[in-house]
C-alpha cells in the first residue's frame, strides 16, 4: 500500500458521496473516497469521462473496419513537478504488476520556433550536476538565455527576481506577490525586446495560457522556477507524455479500477440543478431524476459551477458569489494526420512568434505499440497535436480572431503560422499534400462571434485572483469543492491542480465524518532546503519591520552565484547544514 492509500477505512457518520462531474478532479475524488470505503457515484455530463483530458474518436474517420483516428482536446503534458498525479497514477493497475504511471515517457528537447525559421533547441532533463548547488541552474540559464539573444545582464536580473521570490516567506508571497503582475515584477517594459518575446509573454502564454500582464508574479515564477528546476535537477524528467492516446493508457484502465473498486460512474448524466434544505444540500437534478447522497463533491468547472450555484447557496457560502470575478479563456487543440510521421523534435514545439500562442507534439515517437495503420483509411503515419491558446489575438492570414473563425479558416490559419515557423528554410518541414485528415475539438461552435459557445473554457491565473478562489471545504456542510479553481499549492489550471482540489475535499470529508482513515497526501511545490533559512529571514522582515525583500545571492559574470552579505551568508551556512542533518 502506497503512502497516499486509505489505511484503515472506520469511519463515523454516514458514507455515501455524490460527485459532480466525471473529469480527472471528479474521478481522483472517487479513488481516493472509494479507496476509503465509501459508496460513491461519480455523474459525468459526457460520453466519455475525462474531461479536458480524454482523448476521443474522430468520429466516422474509419473505414475498412479500422478504428477511428485517435484525437485529443489538447495534448497532455506530465511536467517533472508534479507529483500528486503520478501518485494517483501509480495506483491504478495493469497488467503484470504495471500501474498507469508506467505509461508516462520522457521527452528529451524542448524547440523553441521563431518566424523565419530560427530555431533554438533547449535540453531536457538529464544534467549531471546536482541541484544542491544553485550556481547549476543559474549558468545552465545563462547558457540558454545567450543562446536566444537576451543580454547576459538581464539573465542575473531574471535569476535575482526568482531568489527573490524563492527566499520570499509566504506571507509576502501572498501580500504582496500575489498583487503584482509577472510584467511588473520582472521589470518587463525596461527590457531587452528578446527578454519580452521569450520570459515575459512567450513562456507564460504558451506554458501556462496566461498573460505576463495578468498572471500573479507569485504564480507565474513560482511555477517557471519549477519547470528551471526540473531541467537541472539530476535525473529528473522535465517533461513526460503518455505513450498511447490519453483513454487508452490512463482514463479507460482509471474507470476499469474504480468500477472494480464499487463507484457508479454514470456517463450521459449533467447536473442541473442543486437543492438545499435544512442548510445542506438535498439533492441534485439530473435527467434521469434527483440523485440524493449524505456528501456531494463539486468537480465540476467554474462556468458550470458558478450557474449551478444559484441565490441559496451563494447566501449560505458568499465564496460562491465570488466565483464570478474569475476568468477563463479558450484553449484548444488541433490535429494533423500525415501519411508520413514528421517527428520535428523528441519533445515539444513553442512556437514563440505565433500570434495564437501555438504549441505541439508529434505523437508517434512516444506512442510505442500503438499501430496507425489500424486507424481511419488505414494511411496514417504521423501525429501532430497543436494547442491553440490565444483565441483573442488576430491571425496574420485570416486578420481573425480564432474565436470569429470559421472551422476551415481555423485550420488553415493554424497551418499557416507553424509554416511561418518551420517552412521557412530550403527544406520545408511541412508538407500539405501529405495532410490526410485533421481534426478540431467539436467543443466550440463556430463561427462564435459572442464567445459564449465554448463548452470547455480554460481558467485564467489573474493578479489577486488568490483572495476570490475557495477553500475545498464550504460552509455548507455537505458540500465540497474539487476542481482547479479551488486553493491549492499548484495553482493552475492543470491535472495535477484537480488531482490536488479532490485530495483537499477527501481530507475535508473525511474530517467532516470523523473518518480515522489516513489523510490524501497533499505536498507542496518543491524548493531548494538550502533556502529555507533565507525564507525564515524573510520572515522576519516582512512581519516585524516590512521591509523590502532582498535576494540572499547575487549573479556573478560567469553565471555563478556568490552570498549577498553577512545574513545571506549565515542563512545560506545554516541550509546548507540543516540539508546534511536532513
């Protein structure tokens, strides 16, 4: 049994859990409850669970008895910090003792594409060097940052602004980080025109479909000194995919163990309405009729939830009123099916310079054992999922908006911004004529010129938006709160935000029936120990005396670093100390 599994299942109270919504925040709530013995069924609006997270067929796509092309809403990325996740992974089982973890793999290089054809490759995760010395990360910073044109100045700016927020106490972090953009913070519009394209807007669009100028320099650094991390940390993986479309190596196997394991999972069935009496919540409407439980875990997305949570329950818990300062922007995928596989790196592709924030993945080089040819006409060799993340930016072909766009001027607009990238040197990359099918997610009408259409938006991290997002626990009694909304350590909209959302609501079920079964394991992002001390500082200036922060280290010339005065030095003596006792 696995740190995170139930222990013993005695519990007080009553034990049976209705949860809202089958995607991957709604069914990592049912295997945590179902692990812990409670009865639980999952209602899931859709044909296939999963969420953003499903892979579906292209419907019709296969003749001759073949399977329909795989597609996906958009591709699904493992970065190396995520560890509740690959946790719950790990107990889901296969076959010859394997779990569901076992079907990640890594990719090795990340291509950041430019218009015109500069390309920059960045290495993955296999550097020799340990982490315990921060002078690795900086210089491996310097490296790439040189290698994309951005003076070597503004490389220790960058490396002081990310100490300075890692040596932050988190009082600071959420006073006064949390209210200043990742723009401001770094000083962005004093800059280097290439410190703008590829640390201020390309990396926070494309990585996290966000803004520079509205995502919170708490959450925006935080998670870019995560992904800096998981590219220097020895042995780490900064970067893994699945190696079989998402149902197929997860989602269906995941549903397989939770059915075995007693959840009702119930597809076809959206939750239309919500019944308080007595101040608890009754029941919920469904087409099939109200479903009753003694406890109800809301996974469901913040525009679903915020019309579900009408007048009665927003005056039982005003958090829920404050569900409708949040925001959300599309984000979707696009598929290319070629008759040849066009593999352009072992790893992603960030199209730096595309107005729609574009990103891919050539699938076939990681699907091992999966055979396209037993797929639509059968001439299908290669895979290339795109993520299309800006739909409010105009498009240079079209001069459209993604969301005012038509299906087909979608397509050939996508196409036309990875051919500025990529075709633009002697040997094209990309070939048109050996374009066989391609694929939209249907989740979006189009042409959608009010932008109401779009059934599956993306939440947004905006500056402050910390203060209007719930705890998992509401002031409902039996009514907890499981989707990327919710506070959580991660702090984005991604699996591994839901995963994390549904362990909180369990724990807080589970507090709520005097379970004495073990608590989720919830972890924190991961940081340097040799820092902690700094932070501890920090501390103390930001509580006793609110003085400035001030980074513990500064940047030498060689990319190396050196301590910024006597207390830095102490502090850094006393992580390093404390790193070797623990």
């Amino acid at each position: 049994m696995s740190a995170s599994s139930a222990g013993s299942t005695d519990r007080s109270g009553s034990d049976r859990v209705a949860v809202l919504g089958g995607g991957v925040a709604g069914l990592s709530a049912a295997h945590e409850l179902a692990e812990r013995g409670f009865a639980v069924t999952v209602l899931e609006a859709r044909s296939i669970p999963g969420g953003k997270a499903r892979s579906l067929p292209v419907p019709g796509s296969g003749t001759g008895g073949r399977h329909d092309l795989p597609a996906e809403h958009g591709f699904r990325f493992f970065p190396g910090f995520y560890r509740h996740l690959p946790d719950t992974m790990a107990r889901i089982p296969l076959a010859g003792g394997r779990s569901v973890k076992d079907r990640l793999t890594g990719a090795t290089r990340i291509l950041l594409a430019q218009a015109g054809g500069r390309n920059e490759m960045i290495a993955g995760a296999h550097l020799p060097e340990s982490l315990e010395d921060l002078a690795v990360l900086s210089r491996f910073l310097l490296d790439v940052m040189t290698g994309l044109g951005i003076p070597a100045y503004e490389h220790a700016i960058l490396v002081e602004r990310l100490l300075t927020l890692l040596t932050s106490c988190d009082e600071r972090r959420y006073g006064q980080w949390e209210l200043e953009s990742w723009w401001d913070y770094v000083g962005a519009e004093e800059r280097s025109p290439a410190f703008r394209k590829f640390l201020a807007e390309g990396l926070t669009r494309t990585l996290v479909a966000a803004r520079a100028r509205e995502i919170s320099a708490r959450t925006g650094g935080l998670i870019l000194a995560q992904l800096v991390l998981d590219l220097t940390q020895a042995g780490g993986r900064a970067d893994r995919v699945l190696d079989a479309p998402t149902n197929d190596a997860w989602i269906d196997p995941w549903v397989d163990h939770l059915r075995a394991a007693g959840v009702d999972l119930r597809l076809g069935t959206p939750v239309q309405g919500i019944t308080m009496r007595d101040g608890r919540i009754a029941s919920v409407a469904t087409p099939a009729g109200p479903v009753s439980a003694d406890h109800y875990v809301a996974a469901l997305p913040v525009e679903v939830m915020r019309q579900l949570a009408g007048p009665p329950l927003r005056r039982a818990d005003p958090a829920l009123g404050r569900l409708d300062r949040l925001v959300t922007r599309w984000m979707n995928g696009v598929l290319f099916y070629f008759d040849a596989d066009v593999p352009l790196v072992h790893g992603h592709v960030i199209y730096i310079d595309s107005p729609w924030a574009l990103t891919s993945i050539s699938q076939r080089q990681f699907w091992r054992g999966v055979d396209l040819a037993g797929y639509g006409d059968g001439r299908v060799r290669g895979i290339l999922s795109i993520d299309v993340s800006d739909w409010e930016t105009p498009g240079p072909k079209t001069g459209k908006v993604a969301m005012r766009c038509s299906r087909e001027e979608i397509r050939e607009e996508v196409w036309a911004q990875l051919a500025a990238h990529l075709n633009d040197g002697p040997e094209p990359v990309l070939d048109p004529d050996r374009v066989v099918a391609w694929f939209l997610d249907p989740a979006i009408e189009f042409p959608n010129p009010t932008g109401a259409t779009n059934l599956e938006p993306l939440l947004i991290n905006t500056t402050g938006s910390w203060a209007d997002r719930p705890e998992a626990p509401t002031r409902i009694p039996n009514l907890f709160l499981a989707s990327d909304y919710v506070r959580t350590h991660t702090d984005l909209a991604t699996m591994e935000g839901a995963n994390e959302a549904a362990r909180r609501a369990v724990n807080a079920i589970l507090e709520a029936t005097g379970s004495r079964a073990q608590r989720c394991r919830v972890w924190r992002l991961r940081e340097p120990a040799v820092l902690a001390p700094a932070r501890w500082l920090d501390r103390l200036r930001w509580l006793a005396f609110h003085r400035p922060a001030r980074a513990p280290l500064r940047v030498a010339a060689d990319g190396g670093l050196r301590p910024a005065g006597p207390l830095s030095r102490a502090a850094l003596a006393a992580g390093r100390l404390r790193r070797r006792r623990g």
